[in-house]
C-alpha cells in the first residue's frame, strides 16, 4: 500500500515550537517524533511518506490508499479537513493522537478508524485491515513496552532541524490536573533500555538533542545511569526537569552537566503555593524557587520557565507580582500560557461539569485564548493581565538584561549566542498569539 502520514497545521497562526521564529526553529526546535516513530511500525513492503504541513503542502490529488493524521487538540479542525478532504476522494483515513484519543467519538465521524491511545502496537494490525478492507471503527493502543519501541524514521521528515528529539521514558506519575501527558501516557514511568537509547543517539548526526521525557528528573538513578552512558557521545542535549530535584541534587547537576546537559526546561507553573496545590502540582515549592535557580546556574546550565495563569486561587494581583518575581531570577527565558482544560483532562471535566466551558472551538486551544470561565477574575483581566507580563518580561531592557547574563553563565558558547535569537523568536510568537490576533471577538465574552 501507499501510506501518507501527516502532521497538520493550525489554519489561523503561529503555535507549535518550530514556528517560534526563525532563530529558535531552525536552532533549537523540538522535533516532533509520533509520525516517524509510527512510520517506523510500518510493515515492510509498503511505500510510506510523511508530510508535515507547517513545510510541505498536501497534495490531495496523488494517490494513496491509507492516510493517517495525528492531532493535537488546536489543529483538530485542520486534522478534519484533511481527512474529509481525501475521505471525499475516496481514500481510508486513520486519526490518532492526543485529541482523537480524548474525543474518539467525535473524530470518528472523519475517519474510517480512530486510534485511542499509543499507536506503535496497533499500527501493525490496523495496516492489515486496511490491506483486507475491513478497518475497525476503533483501536485502542497499550502503553508499549518501552524496550520494543524503534527507532523512528527520521529520513522521511520533511525539515530537519540543527536539533533533534529522543525519548527515553514515558509517562509521568505527578498527574497535574491541566497536563495531558498523563492521561495520554499513563502515570507509570516506563524506561528504554539504555544501551537502546545509547545506539539511537549513535546514529542521530545532530550534536544538539532535546529529550521528549515529561522530565529527566522523575527517576534520578535511571538519569544517572543515562548521563554516565551517554557522556563519551560528547552530545549537547537540553531537557524537561522538576525544579524541586534540580534544586536539591547537586550530583545529578554535575553529571548532566558532565554529559552535556546545556539547558533545562522547567514547569514553575505558578509562585502562588495555592495554585500549585489546585493544579496538583505536589512537586513544586514556590519558595524555594529562587535558590533552586541559583543551584542550577552554578552549574552553568540555562533554565527557561514556564508558567500558567488562570487558576482557580489566581486573582488580578498574581500578574504583577510574577512579572516582578520572574524578572528578578537569572532565567534564560520564559513561557507566560493562559490555562487550558484540554478534552481529556480532570480540568475539563471538572470545567465542564460546572458549565465554564466557553467555547469548544478546538482552534481557540492554544494557551493564547480564554476558553473557559476564571473564577477570581473575568476572562478579559486574565487575558490582559497575560499580555502585561510578557510585555514586561520581553521588554527591550529585560531582554538585554537577560542576555548579558546568561553570556557569563553558559559553558556552551552556541547556546548562548542564540539567547538573543531565541528571546525575539519567542517575542515575536507573542506579538502573533496575543498581540496580533483579530479573533477574539469570536469567543464570548469577548463578543
């Protein structure tokens, strides 16, 4: 069989990680693994390609007989229109990922089949039903054994980045009450082998990587082990990572830094301690935030932040007073999201239950818009109050600041120098979502 597998893009603007400008996409972008690892599950025999739409355009009138599309919840819509497109042409179309597995019976009713869940065991039969012509309505996909996942098929991606992504473990047992990944993914942690993920970065020609873990940190010893396997690699790798662990662990600090750790991405989330205890996040200590940044720093590693507003013990007071607390900590960079109650998630339940679901106009979901109903504030004061911190936070002054700083810090000169890029990349995906947009109106109450 010809078999497509696509990567859809939002209709309307900017959202995904690639698209933040053109220094941080092509320098450090987060690749985006799902399709070539389910390309890699492809039964031999079959001529397969990817297209990822946010560099290459579909081309509807070429032939295939099975089309499978993966899709977030903000590109849900476009994910629909593509299959509507080639189920109009009469070609068997298969969704899966993150929404289809949160609203399968929704998706359904766009596709011939609908995966529920992780897709590397099931991708095998649903090829064999399709080659029968007897695909099922549904199938739902295990958490795989992490030690027969392979190697994704990174020779059939479109773009391909200075960076490159890599897994080692999945799943994630803090189980916040916004976060996906542990609906998706399971609360187990479930690691690779590690001569496994050794051999993996052996054939990624990238000297730069981005670990796809929820967080390295979540299982010290096995990060441990990693770090000692990898160091001879003498690769370049930036990671997600609990703050209460890389404030306290000064031996996990050193070996990351030891086998080329350059930067950590941590979910601070909120400095308010109420919010923190709403979302779950049982992990984090607002308090000792500011110390465990200094730790982290003295290692000569960078952290970019980041945090969520909108929470049910957020009142209009909490935007001045992270603008000011943030700016005052010696971070690389920052990312200001207003919370989302993703289908799938104990916040969507527990919103929609009450009836504060604004809209369900999956395109609105991309941590830019107010899609539910705030409980201390009105949609309007979190919006603007969101817009006030990263005006301040990506004001000239504070970004110059920033620079200068991380420059004395970072043991990794190319790392560095793209601070300046990856500030004004990150800027100008702001400006888009929240300063540029023209279809707020759309979502009440802005009507």
């Amino acid at each position: 069989m010809k078999i497509l597998l696509v990567f859809p893009k939002l209709e309307h603007g900017v959202t995904t990680y690639r698209d933040r400008g053109t220094a941080f996409a092509k320098f450090f972008s987060n690749p985006y693994l799902s399709l070539a690892q389910v390309a890699a599950c492809t039964p031999p025999g079959h001529e397969i390609r990817i297209i990822d739409e946010n560099y290459e355009k579909i081309d509807f009138d070429e032939p295939w007989d099975l089309v499978g599309i993966t899709s977030l919840t903000m590109l849900a819509p476009r994910a629909y229109k593509i299959a509507d497109e080639f189920r109009a042409r009469g070609v068997k179309v298969v969704l899966g990922g993150y929404h289809p597995t949160a609203m399968p019976e929704e998706a359904k009713q766009h596709a011939d089949a609908v995966v529920i869940g992780e897709a590397e065991e099931v991708w095998p039969q649903v090829i064999k039903d399709a080659e029968k012509g007897k695909l099922k309505d549904f199938y739902r996909g295990p958490h795989v054994d992490m030690s027969k996942v392979p190697f994704p098929r990174r020779e059939l991606m479109s773009f391909r980045p200075l960076t490159e992504g890599i897994q080692a473990t999945r799943g994630c047992p803090n189980a916040c009450e916004f976060c996906s990944t542990s609906v998706f993914l399971g609360r187990a942690l479930r690691r690779r082998p590690i001569k496994q993920v050794v051999e993996e970065l052996k054939q990624i020609p990238n000297k730069i990587i981005i670990f796809r873990d929820a967080s390295l940190t979540l299982n010290p010893s096995y990060s441990m082990e990693l770090f000692k396997a990898i160091k001879p690699l003498k690769k370049r790798w930036i990671a997600n990572g609990n703050i209460n662990l890389l404030g306290k662990n000064e031996k996990f600090l050193r070996a990351a830094r030891e086998a080329g750790c350059i930067s950590w991405f941590v979910g601070f989330e909120s400095i308010n301690p109420s919010s923190l205890k709403e979302a779950h996040k049982v992990s984090n200590k607002a308090e000792d935030y500011e110390r465990a940044i200094k730790v982290v720093r003295k290692y000569g590693m960078g952290i970019v932040g980041g945090f969520i507003f909108g929470f049910d013990n957020d009142t209009p007071e909490i935007f001045d007073a992270t603008l000011e607390t943030v700016t005052g900590w010696d971070i690389d960079a920052a990312e200001f999201n207003i919370l989302t109650p993703y289908p799938g998630t104990p916040i969507y339940y527990r919103y929609d239950e009450e009836g504060r679901i604004l809209t369900k106009d999956w395109t609105k979901y991309t941590q830019a818009h107010v899609v539910y109903q705030p409980k201390n504030m009105t949609p309007k004061e979190l919006l603007d109050g969101t817009k006030r911190v990263i005006r301040g936070f990506y004001s000239f002054e504070q970004m110059a600041k920033r620079m200068f700083g991380s420059l004395r810090v970072h043991k990794f000169a190319p790392y560095a120098l793209s601070l300046p890029g990856i500030n004004v990349a990150m800027w100008r995906y702001y400006k888009k979502e929240f300063f540029d947009a023209d279809d707020r109106e759309k979502i009440p109450p802005y009507s």
